[in-house]
C-alpha cells in the first residue's frame, strides 16, 4: 500500500497509513482497496507553518480512527500547493488523474480556493475546504462539488457587530484590515451588521500585505472612535499588536478584533499588550466542553502545542469525511452520493461545538465572544459568550442577502467616514 510523506514536515510525524495496517479480515471493503484522499496543504511558503497546523488535526483524527473508514484504509497522498494557484492546480491534476483519489481536501488561501473550483467541477470530484473562508464559496457561486466545513469571513462577523453596538455599546470604530479579500469579507461583515445594529464605521484603514510598520496608518486613527476593530494573523498581528501599544492608542481606544488576530496559532507570541482584546470566532481552545478537553489534551499531548482553529476545523473536517463514508457504506467511488453525504452530515459533539450545514455548502455553528486572559501564566481566549446555530446570513434573509455585492473594499460604503 502506497505511503506519501512529506520530508520533515510534522515534527516526524508519520504521514500515510501508520496504524493502518490493521487487519481488515475478508470481505467486499478489503477487495475495494483503500480510500484515496488528496490534501493540497501549503507547506513551504509565507503561510507554511498554518498548513502544517492544518493538516495536523487531520492527521489526529486518522490516527485515532486507525486510519480506516466504513471499514476500508485511508490512504492520504499530501501534496505541497506553496499558497500557489498554478501550483495547487497542477497538484490536484496529479493527485485526480494520476493517483485516482477518491476525493480531494484542504487549501487555505482563497485565490487558490477559487482557482481550483472549475478544474473540481470539471472532474465532478468530491471536495472539501476546512478552512477556506472566501465567501461567496458557500453564497453566489455555489460550486457542485465543494463543501467547506470551516466558516465564511463575513458570516462569522455578524453577531460581533451586534455584540459591539448592543453589549459593548460602542457607537464609532474605525476599522483597520489587510488589504486583501480576506480582511474586505471580515470588515465587511463586521460593518454591515455594527451599522444595521445603530453604530457607526467612521474610518476604514487599508493596510498591504507587506506591510513593516503600521505607525504611519496608527497615526491616522480618527480620536473621536470608541474603539478600533483590527483585522490580522499571523506575523502581522504580533507587528501590530506591539505598535498598538507604543503608539499609546491602547491606553485610549479599546481594541476588538477578527478571530484570527489571537487565535492560537499567533498567541503564545503574544504579551501583556493583548491582555483585554475582545474577537470573535467559532473556536477557542479554551472552550470548557468535554469534547474540547478532549481534543485539546489530545492534541497538546501529540504536537506540544496548543491547537488552533486551523487544527480543529480539520479534525473536524476529518470527521465530516468519515461521518459521510460511513453513512454510504464506504462505497466512495460512487461520488454523486458521498457528496451527498457530505452536505447532509450533522456533528453535535464536534470541539467547537455542534456543526451542520446550511443549503449552501456552510457550516451552521456557534459563534464564541472571546476576551483575552492570562490564565496560569498563559494567555488565553476565555470564552464570555456565545451566539448558538450561527447561520452565514445571520438574522438577515438569504435571498435579500445575496441580491447585495460581495463583501469587498467598497462594499459596505463608509457613510460616516
């Protein structure tokens, strides 16, 4: 049985079938062979340490399963995309054509997200992103074959800008965001639903990817605000967070923030300047559920470190697969009805809580108010409140909804800038 692994990746970790060399006794799963996944993972490149993240859940939960589903071996063959369009293209063309998987996974940016959707709809090849977030996925151009098992950007901000005007009863925030589709869906969802909500975006701050210093846009921040709602991950945030509190605004204007700014992948970088910072997201590791404690223990005990959402939504997204295989028997080369499946798969005990999937392709979930904590001497997303069964559209109807632009630079227009 064939075994791909990926040099050094995964802290050693072995890649492939590992336990899965279990006995699988006679019968028709064992004369079908195994079921054949390709992950498109980045694992070189600026965003290399989050797909490592990525397919570290994934991982877990194959490993905890044996490495079977439906009572047929999983066979995972991980292909590097670099974050590349053209070369998660040219992977999934190898891992479709030439190694016959049965489905495909993965994928994290949604430039390669959408360049990848007509090759997936074109093979008719059974998909999912867990972790993708691009919005219109799941709203305006609603592929066949994909499903994402994740969120949506601009889904996952609605409730927060509910929270902001009637819980935090801030009234004007300026809004500070990469200058990408990411932060414009993120922003965007934000904004809409603080201003249908009676506040007010008075100031919406663009800021490049390459960005070295954000004095120079710090320094533009509007006084009047109440407070600053930031969109950033990664390196970026640790840049900002920093600067945040040297240009003195911190001791002024409150700082709320998108869920990636201190979910776990960037937090223990992390100091005393976050103590406070209040996101939203639809996972902290710090959610006190059985399921959770589980997870994370596990997870801990596997990787030495803490899990981040990317980790969960892969676990989960794991599950999802096996939930839908196991409901058609393992007979995965019947792809219209593992699709199927897939859309119809309903989790009640996932780490993040429970997970369905609304008519579009996207996951119907909890959304959690997180408040940054130190809590024995490590920093924390302290869960203190929860928005259950989140649909994308909110409370807003979805056919009003999608008759609107996506979210993007210029939609919502600033009124009040």
């Amino acid at each position: 049985m064939r075994t791909t692994r990926a040099l050094g990746l995964l802290g050693g970790a072995v890649l492939g079938l590992g336990a899965a060399v279990l006995a699988l006794g006679v019968g028709e799963a064992a004369a079908q062979g195994p079921i054949k996944i390709g992950f498109l993972s980045p694992l070189s490149g600026a965003i290399a340490q989050a797909g490592k993240d990525m397919y570290s859940g994934c991982e877990m939960y194959w490993q905890e399963t044996g490495w079977q589903m439906a009572g047929r071996k999983v066979e995972v063959i991980l292909e590097d995309n670099e974050g590349l369009p053209a070369t998660a293209l040219s992977k999934a063309r190898k891992l479709v054509e030439n190694d016959r998987v049965h489905m495909l996974a993965g994928v994290i940016l949604s430039n390669v997200a959408y360049a990848l959707v007509p090759y997936i709809d074109g093979q008719g090849i059974p998909t999912i992103y867990p972790i993708n977030s691009a919005d219109d996925l799941t709203q305006r151009k609603r592929p066949k074959w994909l499903i994402r098992t994740g969120f949506s950007a601009g889904g996952n901000m609605h409730p927060f800008g509910e929270y902001a005007a009637k819980v935090l009863g801030y009234r004007k925030i300026v809004s500070i965001g990469l200058d990408y589709a990411f932060g414009w869906e993120i922003v965007g969802g934000f904004h809409k639903a603080f201003e249908d909500n009676g506040g007010r975006i008075i100031q919406k701050i663009w800021v490049p990817l390459n960005v070295q210093d954000y004095a120079p846009y710090l320094a533009q921040v509007k006084k009047d605000a109440d407070a600053v709602f930031v969109l950033a991950l990664g390196r970026w945030t640790v840049l900002f967070a920093k600067q945040y509190a040297e240009s003195g605004l911190r001791d002024r204007l409150p700082l709320i923030a998108g869920g990636t700014y201190t979910d776990e992948h960037v937090l223990p970088q992390l100091g005393d300047e976050s103590i406070g910072v209040i996101s939203a997201h639809h996972y902290s590791a710090a959610l006190e559920t059985p399921a959770n404690r589980r997870f994370r223990a596990a997870f801990e005990k596997a990787y030495n470190r803490t899990p981040s959402f990317y980790s969960e939504n892969c676990y989960t997204g794991a599950r999802v697969i096996a939930e839908a295989v196991k409901a058609i028997g393992g007979k995965v080369e019947d792809r219209s009805a593992l699709m199927t499946a897939l859309r119809k798969v309903d989790i009640t005990d996932a780490p993040r809580g429970p997970v369905k999937f609304d008519a579009y392709g996207n996951p119907t979930q909890n959304i959690y108010i997180r408040k940054v904590e130190r809590i024995g001497g490590k920093l924390q997303n302290t869960v203190i409140h929860t928005y259950p069964e989140v649909s994308q559209f909110w409370k807003y109807d979805p056919q009003q909804f999608l008759a609107q632009p996506v979210y993007s630079r210029e939609f919502p227009p600033c009124r009040y800038c």
